[in-house]
C-alpha cells in the first residue's frame, strides 16, 4: 500500500513538473543588430577617365652672377629665396682704387662722384637659389661667384609616368598641374628624358606650365591627364561602390525596403576623385543607394537609415 501510494506522489511530482514547464514564458528571439547608412539616388553626369601622376619642381637653367672686377662687398640687397627681375640691383661693390682715394677724389674733380663703386645686376628673371658672398666689407676677385639665380622661364616639372602611359604623354600634350595649395594650372608636356627609374619603372616625363610661376625646387604637384573622352552616364559617389580584394567584381548596396539592402552587381566607368560611372544595370532615379556604411555588409543586409 505504501508503495502504491509512493508511485502516486512521485507521478504527480512528474505531472506538476511538467506543466509548469510547458507553461513557461518563452524568451524572444534576439533580432540581427542594425547598421546605420546613408543613401543616395543615382545621377547623370559626365565623367571624364583621369590618369593622375606626382611630379616635383626643378629649375633646369641657373643663371651664375659673378663680379666683374676685383672689389669689396658694400652691400648685398637680396635673400636666398627672393624673387627678382631682370635688371634688378644685387650687390654692390667698391673697387680698391676708390676706397683708397675715399672722398677725397671727389674735391679734387667732381666728374668723379661715384667712382670705383659698382652695381651687379641680375641678367635674368628667377628666385635666388644660392648666396655664395653675403657678407658686407668682403673682398672678392674678379670672375668670383656671388650668387645663382633660377631663371623662372626655365621651371619645370619632372613627371614620374608608368612607361604604359607613354602615349597618353606624348610632348604637347596638355596636362593639368595641382600645387599643394588646391590651385590648379594648364600645362603641356614638354619631353621625354631617356632614363627609367628602375625600382618603379617609371619614366621621367617633363611638363612646364602655362603661366609664369615662382615656385621653389622640389616642390610635390599632381599631374592629371584625360585618358578619354567626357559620356554622360549614371553616376554615383565613388564610396557607393565596394569590390573584392582583385578589384574584379564590383557592387552596389541597394535598398529594397526601410530596413534591407541587397547586393546589386555593377559595371563601372570612368571615375574621378569623387564619382564614378555605372554602365549597367540602369537604375531608377528613385533606387536608393548606400552611400555611408556598406563596407562589409552581406547580401540583405539588416540596416537603419541615418536621419
């Protein structure tokens, strides 16, 4: 009796256990986190297929001034780096004979003022590149080397182009040239040098701008060039468009709803530094693109647009 009344309380035991069990409140599912985006519509443009190389400065013509006659240094009127025109005064200097004679040359005949005492002048237009004699009292021979200028006419810029590119920068060809403060000049290539840098394999193309400009030697430009012509297509911001490691496959993130994007395979065009064409597949104007935050996303993607 006992042991039938022990199975009956351990079945119930079972039977309340298992109730209690099935009645449980079941936790939710934790929802997939979302990335915030932002989206863009397509665009119609014209895109132009831009080579962009680096350059630097060089000055290919310095212009040597020396003094013509044996003669103390009595003033120097420049600083390395100054711009000057020709005919402009540099130095002047004072031969042995007039500073021995002093004033006194001048009691004795007046026709003589300003004897013995010599202005060098700059024969050509540049910036000083060198000072070899700045110090005022300073005796220097005749032939002696005073300074160096730049001849401004003469300022180029030494273009390192992939020997695949060759065509693309043939002499007189236009170019482009950006200087490191955004200001943008035309220029035209102007010769090929025949030496290849061997690490790169890069040759030196020179170029030479249109304007007048003083610039200092080894200055870092851009050098952009048109690969082709202009074509009015669809365009996008370039960070619209993600790729794979071989830069062979290319997409885009597109919107189907508020809250999911899918993977759209593009074929892309010509690109610039902002935007880029998409060939196919066409797009509407109201397809909405993700512009911000696609890097990574996997195809139907769990996203929340920024407001």
């Amino acid at each position: 009796m006992e042991k039938i009344q022990f199975r009956w309380q351990t079945i119930v035991c079972f039977l309340m256990i298992f109730n209690s069990c099935k009645n449980a409140v079941k936790e939710p599912e934790a929802l997939p986190p979302k990335t915030t985006v932002q989206i863009v519509t397509i665009g119609k443009g014209n895109v132009a297929n831009e080579l962009e190389f680096s350059g630097t400065t060089i000055y290919l013509k310095r212009n040597i001034v020396t003094a013509f006659l044996p003669a103390f240094v009595t003033s120097v009127l420049i600083k390395l780096g100054d711009k000057v025109n020709k005919g402009d005064v540099l130095y002047t200097l004072q031969t042995k004979e007039s500073r021995s004679l002093g004033s006194d040359i001048i009691t004795l005949d007046s026709t003589l003022k300003g004897f013995g005492l010599l202005k060098i002048k700059a024969s050509a237009s540049g910036i000083i590149a060198t000072i070899e004699r700045q110090q005022v009292g300073e005796y220097v021979q005749e032939g002696t080397q005073l300074c160096s200028i730049a001849e401004s006419n003469d300022l180029v810029f030494q273009v390192n182009v992939p020997y695949e590119y060759a065509a693309n920068t043939k002499p007189g060809n236009n170019c482009n040239i950006m200087l490191p403060d955004n200001n943008t000049y035309r220029g035209t290539f102007t010769r090929a040098l025949t030496n290849m840098n061997m690490a790169a394999q890069t040759q030196i193309i020179l170029a030479k701008s249109n304007s007048s400009l003083y610039l200092p030697e080894n200055m870092v430009v851009k050098i952009t060039i048109s690969k082709g012509n202009q074509s009015s297509q669809q365009v996008l911001p370039k960070s619209c468009v993600s790729s794979d490691e071989m830069m062979q496959a290319f997409w885009v993130m597109k919107l189907i709803n508020d809250t999911t994007a899918i993977k759209i395979a593009v074929k892309t065009g010509n690109k610039n530094a902002t935007l880029i064409e998409i060939i196919s597949p066409v797009f509407s104007t109201s397809d909405r693109i993700i512009s911000v935050g696609n890097y990574g996303l996997p195809d139907t993607a769990n996203i929340k647009i920024a407001k």
